[in-house]
C-alpha cells in the first residue's frame, strides 16, 4: 500500500527539484537531492532485519532523511527523545520492539544498553547526508505486534515514569500535515527554522512534514546552536540569532521559549523581522503573555492538540484568530463534547496505543482535556479532567488557569498549583533565576489580584530544582506531571495545613 504521505512528497520533490529542501551545519540538500537521498536510505534501511528502527539523533537534515527513508521503506519509525531518561529510552525499546537503532551519540547508547542489559549484536558506521550514523542492531529485544498500518510511535509522557507508545498511521499524519499547510498558508518562499526538537512529534510534522509540502526550506541545526542545552537550559540570545540569520519566517515554540523571546525583545534584542507565522503550543499560554507578543508585533498564533490525535487539533490563524483561545479545528477536525465538558476529538487519531486493544477507524477519541467552543467556532481549553481539583469549600480549580497567571511574571519559572480537599491553595514555584523571595511574594500577590479568592494562592514553596522532563515532572512538550511533583513536595505541603 502507498504511503500517503512519501507519495505527497516526491510529487514537491519533482515539481521544485532546484529548491533548497533542507539545511543544517554540515549539510544542505535540494528538493532533489532529498529524493534521491531518500531513496538511497531506503534500500539501506530496507535490508535491516528489523521492523521496527530507533531514531536518537540531534536536530540536522540527517535527522529527517532517516525518518522519511524508513517511511518510504516501510519501517516503523521511533523517535528516541535525548530528554527521555535511561530508564524510559530502554522502555521504549523494550515496549516497541525496536530492534535497530541509528544515533549520532554512539557512547551515550552503548552505555544506556549496557546498563540496560540490551545486547549489541552488531554495529555499523555510516556516512549519510556528510554525518555519521552509527547502526546497533539489538540482540535481545522481542519483536512486537503493532496495529496494522502503523508507520510511527511517538512517545508520550505519562503520569508514571513510563512513556507510552502512540502508534499512528501514514494517512493520518498526512491528513495532519496538509491540514496545517492550508491553515498556516504555507508557501515555497518559507524558511521555517526548528527551535524544538525533531524527536517530539509536533516538530517532526509541522516542522519538516508541513514545511516540504509546501516547497519550503527547513533549517535543522544542532539544538546547541538554536541556544537549547539539556532539557531545559535555554541561551536566548542564540535562539534569537538564528531566527534572524535564518531569515525564519515560521517557527514552533513552548510557552516557556515564547517567554523569553518576549522578554528578550522587551530588553531591547532585535525582533526576527521575517516571521510571519509563530506557533505556540505544547500547555496553555497566558493571554496577557499573547497580548504582549502582539505589542511587539510578534505574529504569535495558539494551537492546541495531543500526541494521539497526530499532534495538531485546532490553531488560531491570521484569517481566524481569537486571543484566550486555541483557534479553530482544523479543517479534518470533527469535535464534540461529553455532558462533563470532556473535548472528543475524531478525524486523524492514533492506530492504538502499544499492548492495547486497536482503536476503530473513526471513533471520537476521549482527550481529557475540558474545553468548549465559542459562537463563532473556536475551541476554547478549561483544563485537564484530571487536573482540576475541588477545594474544601466545594469550589473546582483549574490549576493550568492559576498556573498561567504566576508565570507570567518575570519571578517565576514555573509553577505547580495544588488544593484538593483543602481550605486554600499552595504553589511550587521555580523561580526564574535568582530572585528574592519578596519578588516571588510580589509576584503571587499580583497574580491573586485577578483570580477570584477561591483560586489564589496563600502559600508557597521553592521547588528543590526545575520541573525537568530528565526528573519525570514535565512532559516532553512542556505539561507538568503533577503526581510526580506532588509525591516530592507532599510532605512539605502538608504542613502548610496543620
């Protein structure tokens, strides 16, 4: 059978052969040059033994040669995250069954397998796209059965330590990519510049997927260059100064990254004058953060979607964009809501998830994540159904809603707010470098002056470090893993209320 998606693209590829496709610090390869490197990968990977292959490599055109190749060869395609911790990369390994990996960090995975008891069968050095690739083909690990028509597995964040594997299909993720396309006006002169990494799928479709249909170049660098370090150091200054020496005219980024380009720019840093489309998603943003963006001119646009609905679900656009919400559904997008507020959400959801039962071909799929939509049709979030807890006075928090108005002060890095069962409401807050507690006090007085008293908070503590997806209390797109938070600091909130 076809796929969808590789088809799409060697129709590009024929029709702007001359064009830069993508670009990197070694390396730089036309529309053509892609096919025919695509091709070449493929009857490489074709020949591996294994189903299913592990990519664990950093942002470069490499990168998206060997996930288009293994596509085109019909392989499964695993990101391996460089945030993931040990112990959850050898789960991934374990729980998907991949039976080869390629990296371009040969000794960081040879001891995360030895630690792990994966055995090396064999190792191979290759040069594709001018980098190398090391190839360890897996001794040990069982073949896995996966949904029919499974091409990819994403990994995502659960409330354990243990990721779990999305499986999505060919159709699918086109379906996703072309959507995009129309929605952000997509265009051959894009220069679209990755912030993020490749590893996560939001960066993976919109970032290289969307880019390619339309005829655009892709700028994949080193995350160290873009001024990314481990999974949570960020050098502003460098990121800015690869958006404008790129001439980037897309880009996709966090809350927390939109954060610091803002307050860079408020500081007096030049504005990255080509963009014309940012877009933000991965947890909610403060509308007086969007608002501040726009006094910059910064064409900032929201998006909201999930890992098991192929990233992207709905997305403010510069036709259609309403502040406070997370845009309009995409045009395959078809929604609906349960007497709770719960969001469902059908047109291009996951095959199944590893090990559980395969999800029907057009089923709505649960999100857990309440929300409704307005009169004129965009979707707006109230929080996770999880999430929201109810005080001892009977009142429901949304703890994403106060979360957002701390951090939008300058103080604080991130906040965790916790109150089920209790009186009033405690923060954990990571304050933004090396603040005074009086300007963390300061911070969560002004933030209480527009929250209604039921959802303030009347007490704080530092957290001990940043919530990092390294210490599994935040997610690979930048959502907080509660439980895991709540178990370090339960202690310590619990005398808060003696």
């Amino acid at each position: 059978m076809p796929n969808s998606l590789i088809s799409a693209l060697r129709r590009q590829c024929e029709k702007t052969p001359d064009a830069c496709a993508l670009t990197g610090a070694l390396h730089t390869l036309s529309y053509q040059g892609l096919a025919s490197a695509i091709e070449q990968v493929g009857v490489q990977l074709s020949v591996i033994p294994f189903k299913t292959l592990g990519l664990a490599l950093d942002n470069s055109p490499l990168w998206a040669v060997l996930d288009l190749a293994g596509l085109s060869s019909g392989k499964v395609v695993v990101p391996l995250p460089f945030f993931f911790s040990a112990e959850q990369v050898a789960h991934s390994i374990r729980d998907a069954g991949i039976g080869c990996i390629l990296t371009d960090q040969p000794d960081l995975y040879e001891k995360i397998l030895t630690d792990s008891g994966i055995e090396v069968d064999s190792s191979y050095t290759h040069i594709i796209s001018g980098q190398e690739v090391t190839e360890f083909r897996l001794l040990n690990v069982t073949d896995k059965v996966l949904p029919e028509g499974t091409v990819k597995v994403t990994y995502t964040s659960g409330t354990t330590g243990h990721p779990k594997g999305v499986c999505l299909g060919a159709d699918s993720l086109y379906l996703v990519a072309r959507s995009l396309l129309t929605a952000t006006l997509g265009r051959p002169g894009d220069q679209h510049a990755s912030v993020l990494p490749l590893s996560t799928l939001l960066e993976n479709l919109a970032g290289v997927y969307v880019p390619l249909l339309a005829g655009a170049t892709c700028h994949l660098l080193p995350l160290a260059t873009v001024g990314l370090s481990g999974s949570s150091g960020l050098d502003v200054q460098k990121m800015l100064g690869t958006l404008i020496q790129c001439r980037a005219t897309t880009t996709i980024l966090t809350p927390q990254l939109l954060h610091a380009l803002i307050a860079a720019m408020e500081a007096g840093h030049p504005k990255p004058e080509h963009l014309r489309f940012v877009a933000i998603g991965g947890a909610s943003v403060s509308e007086r953060l969007l608002q501040r963006a726009e006094a910059l001119g910064l064409p900032v646009f929201e998006g909201y979607g999930l890992s098991e609905c192929n990233s992207v679900v709905s997305l403010n656009t510069p036709h259609a964009r309403r502040i406070g919400s997370v845009g309009k559904p995409l045009p395959h997008v078809a929604l609906k809501f349960t007497d709770e507020g719960e969001i469902q959400v059908s047109g291009a959801t996951l095959l199944g998830y590893i090990g559980d039962a395969v999800v029907p071909s057009g089923e709505f799929w649960s999100t857990g994540d309440i929300g409704y939509l307005d009169d004129e049709g965009f979707l707006h979030l109230s929080g996770r159904k999880k999430n929201i807890f109810i005080t001892s006075f009977g009142r429901n928090v949304s703890p994403e809603w106060v979360e957002r108005e701390l951090t939008l002060h300058p103080a604080i890095a991130q906040a965790a707010v916790f109150g089920e069962a209790r009186p009033y409401n405690v923060a954990v807050i990571v304050p933004r470098g090396n603040v005074p507690e009086a300007a963390i006090n300061q911070a969560i007085a002004e933030a209480n002056l527009v929250l209604p008293d039921y959802a303030q908070v009347k007490s704080w503590i530092a957290a001990a470090t940043p919530f990092l997806p390294q210490n599994g209390q935040l997610t690979a797109n930048g959502r907080l893993k509660r439980d895991a938070i709540l178990a370090q600091y339960q202690t310590a909130i619990d005398k808060f209320y003696l």
